[in-house]
C-alpha cells in the first residue's frame, strides 16, 4: 500500500481485494472484526453502515434521495460549483475515452456528497452508471450508501481510492472508485468532491493524479474572481463579462489549418450563422472564440454551453430562462439565460445534435424573432446574438430520423467550417507538443528538441482522439513527472499495441466500412484508427 503525499491507493490491489472478499463475509456473518486485513478506517467504515442500517444488499433498487423539485432547488444554490468543473468533467470523460476506458463513470458531488452531474465515458458507463444509481440525486456518503471512495475522501478530507470489496454494498463490489476533495481556497474545507468509478478500473498513481489534477483545476475555476466557461489554458480571459481581451492562441502551419482560419476571419465579419463542423477534439471551441474576437461583437459577451453536458430538463433555463415563480426553489427574481446574458455578442453551441427538440423551437425563434420568452414567461425579450454551432454529428443521419429540426439545420449552417482532423495535419505536431507541454509545466522546464526518427514515430499513429488527445498525453506525461517525449513515445507504442489486433480484424472489411462512410476516407481512417494513407495504401493494393 502506498500513503504518498495522503493518497490513499494499493500498487498492486489484487491479492488483497481478494482477502478483504473474506473479511466481508466474516464481519457480515458473524460479526468478526479481529484479525481482518481490511484497512481500518474502511472497517470502522463497515462498522458505522452497520450499526445504522444502511442498505447493502443492492443498489438497484434504491431510488435518488432527492427528487426533481429538490435537485432543482440544489442547482441553483450550487450553480458556481456545477458550471466551473462542466469543462473539466467533460475533459476528463474525454481522456478516459481516448485510454480506452469506456466504462469510467465520473461524478461531481457537492460538500454533502450530493450527486450534483454524472458523466460516463461509453456505453457500458452508462449501463453502470443506471444500474448502481450513480445519478443526480443520489448521496454517497455513509450513512445513505455505505462505504464509498467519496464518503472516505469526506471523512478523512484527503483523496481516497476505494477497491471493490471494500464497498458496503455487495452490487457495489465489482467497481472500484478514486475521489477526491474539491477545497475552498480561502478557509480549505471540502466545498465538493469530483469522483471517478468502474467496474474493474485499475487505480493507479496515473489514474489518482488525473482525478487530482481535474479536482484542482475545479478548484482554480472556483477561485476565479469572474467565473467563466473557459479552459484555464486557452489563454482567453473574459473582461467582466464583457468579452475576449485577446484572441485564443492557434497553433500551426499546415495549409488546411491555415485555410481554416482564415476562413473563420473572413465569415468573422457577417452575423449570421455559424456551423463548425469537425471531430471531437479538433478544436471547435477555440474556433467560436476566434470568430467572436475578430467580430464587431468582440467587445461583447461570448458564452459558451455544451448542449451534450446539460441534462436535458435543464438545457431550456440555461440558455433562455425563467421567469419568476417558474420553478419550485428557484431565484425568486427568476434568472436570465445564456442567450439574454449574451445580448449583443455571442453563443457557442457546443454539441449541437444533443440538443433536446424542445429546446431546437426555442432556438429557432431566437435566430429568426431576434428575441426570446423566458420559460414560464410571456414577456418578449430583445436578443440580439450571433450564434456558432459546432457538432461531430452525423446532421445527415439526423434530419432522416427526425431528431433535428431541418428548418433549423439550415438557418444555423448559413455559413459551415470544416476543421481539419489531426493526422491530417501531423506536420503541426511537433509545435503544438511544445505549445501544450508550456500549459502544464510552465516557463520553469523546456521541452527537448524532437529528434526527427521521434517526430516519424509519433507521426505513425493516427491519433483517432485528435489535439485533445494529444493534449491530454502532454499533460499526463508532466502530471507523473515524465520526459514529454519520451512518454508520447511510450503512449504511441501502448495505444499501437492495444489496437493492432482490433484494427486488422476491422481492416479486413475495409470496404464495407468505405461504403458505410459513403466514400469519406477522413471518416473510414477515423473509425479504424489508421491514416489516411494506409487506407489509400490498402485501396491500391486492391
């Protein structure tokens, strides 16, 4: 076991899961506490669950402690905390998808351990995620749920991995959970706690460190005099409220990148519409504020909302309203929208296909009314705002089955950008590892020289999770410490292992995939993680 710096975590976890198995049945059984190798806060932990009558025999069937009329009442108090870890949630999500951790579940609970937002990376995260009520509304401390990572990291106010047979709960036992305190800066107490769980999740320093960095960089967002829906490294800063005092740094030289960005300058100019289109990672969000910056609006606010992170029943009051007395344990004064605050700039819509339809009838009166009606309101209110849109979606795909609005489709794609995917532009990697090793080190550790057999290594992988993936390998490799290269290197060699059987498997029908695509060869290198050049490659050998 391994108590470094207060972390609490097993560098080889295996053998003693498999113990504490039997010291479960013994305490359950019999009432044993004597000669148990479970860690001793984890059985006075037991001890207490016990004594109180909390429920182990299954999750499933417990329902969320609190309903919608109080988690909307929540919400408002806890508005600062849920919009500033919403970026470093969704990141986090990102990062685990790109490991190949599809079954992570990533949960932002309040000082209470109130489940505040729930975010999976997968499918199989949202399966685990329904089916142990790992939801909003749910409360994991001890005496509702038992043993939990996020009940430890509350009780000892320290970062807490706990590894399945330690839960209370036996539905709970396949899973193993890192959580860490989010602390107030000015007194340190836990002001939330951001956790992440899966069923056989191997927590490693590597995995505790991601949790931690996330945890701090909420806690940054908290402290932040004016709050804003930014990444801390995208340079960009809000001037009360007020707009970008500087544009966001683009880093690159690749023809299709550069005509991108000019593009993006040149429809910066009109107010109409923007659709960014491009595959998660890209960089879409850096696009808006550049669009925004190098606009007459400039000077005016720019506001961001990630349509996919909201959850549905809220995506309305975030972005248009309501009006007083609309909902039970709201601001009684009711409280303006993204769109209302905006009036006069802008609003990136992030994840536009996720957007619920109720909210799409909404958005359209905006953009064709220059005004909107708060929920639960009957006054017309001015909003004049330029809106960019960005999505990965297949809008094709939706407008067949219905799920998007095909009037509103075609007022928001006036104007389209296409961002070019990162292995179409490899030869920009060298200079964005630079410019993404400065956000996570600082001034005080260069980076080395890349050496060109190490660029042609790096460059052999196609990087299927674009810059985000790139970005979050740089911050890896400073969070443990790592050379920047060296550990890319050692990243690109692991993620080349892993995918080779999978990836010649799927070769194999490269065709049907061709066809699934519709020709698109950027799409058919995407889904089979390779360039494009191979696909090409393979086509000839044909």
């Amino acid at each position: 076991m391994n108590m470094n710096a207060s972390v609490n975590y097993f560098d080889n976890p295996a053998q003693y899961i498999e113990s504490v198995k039997k010291d479960w049945e013994r305490f359950i059984s019999h009432g044993e506490t004597a000669g148990l190798s479970v860690r001793k806060e984890v059985l006075r932990s037991w001890e207490f669950s016990l004594k109180n009558r909390v429920a182990y025999e299954d999750a499933r069937g417990i329902e969320p402690i609190f309903d919608s009329e109080k988690m909307s009442r929540l919400y408002a108090q806890k508005e600062r905390l849920v919009r500033a870890a919403q970026p470093v949630v969704e990141d986090l999500a990102a990062l685990l998808m790109e490991q190949g951790k599809t079954g992570g579940i990533i949960n932002l609970c309040d000082e209470d351990a109130v489940i505040m937002a729930t975010k999976t990376s997968g499918l199989q995260g949202d399966m685990d995620a329904e089916q142990q009520r790992l939801l909003p509304g749910m409360i994991l401390d001890e005496p509702y749920s038992g043993t939990t990572g996020v009940s430890m990291a509350k009780k000892t106010g320290q970062p807490y991995a706990i590894y399945g047979s330690e839960h209370f709960n036996l539905s709970a036992k396949a899973y193993c959970c890192a959580a860490v305190p989010i602390k107030n800066h000015k007194n340190g107490s836990s002001t939330g706690f951001l956790a992440l769980s899966g069923k056989n999740l191997n927590i490693t320093p590597e995995t505790l460190g991601m949790v931690m960095f996330a945890a701090k960089a909420i806690e940054n967002a908290l402290s932040a005099e004016t709050p804003v829906n930014l990444p801390a490294d995208s340079e960009v800063r809000l001037r009360s409220g007020r707009g970008l005092d500087k544009p966001p740094v683009l880093v690159g030289s690749a023809p299709n990148f550069i005509t991108a960005v000019e593009t993006a300058k040149k429809m910066a100019r009109s107010d109409a519409p923007i659709l960014l289109l491009g595959e998660t990672g890209t960089g879409k969000d850096v696009f808006a504020k550049m669009i925004h910056f190098y606009s007459n609006r400039a000077d005016k606010p720019f506001f961001a909302v990630n349509c996919g992170a909201i959850p549905r029943e809220l995506i309305g009051s975030e972005l248009f309203g309501y009006a007083p007395g609309t909902f039970t344990g709201g601001l009684p004064k009711g409280n303006p929208g993204k769109i209302e605050s905006a009036n006069g700039g802008t609003v990136f819509l992030d994840e536009l296909g996720e957007m619920s339809p109720e909210a799409q009838v909404y958005l359209l009166r905006v953009i064709e009314e220059k005004a909107l009606l708060r929920l639960g309101g009957n006054r017309l209110i001015p909003a004049d705002v330029r809106i960019i849109a960005a999505t990965n979606a297949n809008f094709k795909k939706l407008l067949e089955e219905k799920k998007f609005r095909e009037d509103l489709y075609y007022r928001l794609s006036v104007l389209e950008i296409n961002i070019p995917p990162f292995r179409d532009r490899l030869d920009d990697l060298a200079s964005l590892t630079a410019y993404f090793h400065s956000l996570y080190c600082g001034r005080g550790r260069g980076i080395r020289e890349m050496k060109a057999e190490d660029l042609n290594y790096l460059r052999s992988y196609s990087w299927p999770g674009n810059l985000r993936e790139l970005k979050s390998a740089v911050q890896r490799a400073n969070v443990l410490g790592a050379d920047t290269v060296e550990s890319l290197k050692d990243y690109v060699k692991s993620r080349k292992d892993e995918a080779q059987p999978e990836r010649y498997a799927r070769f194999g029908n490269y065709a049907r995939i061709m066809e699934e695509c519709e020709g698109n060869v950027s799409e058919a290198a995407r889904r089979l993680g390779v360039a494009r050049s191979t696909i090409y490659r393979r086509m000839r050998q044909k």
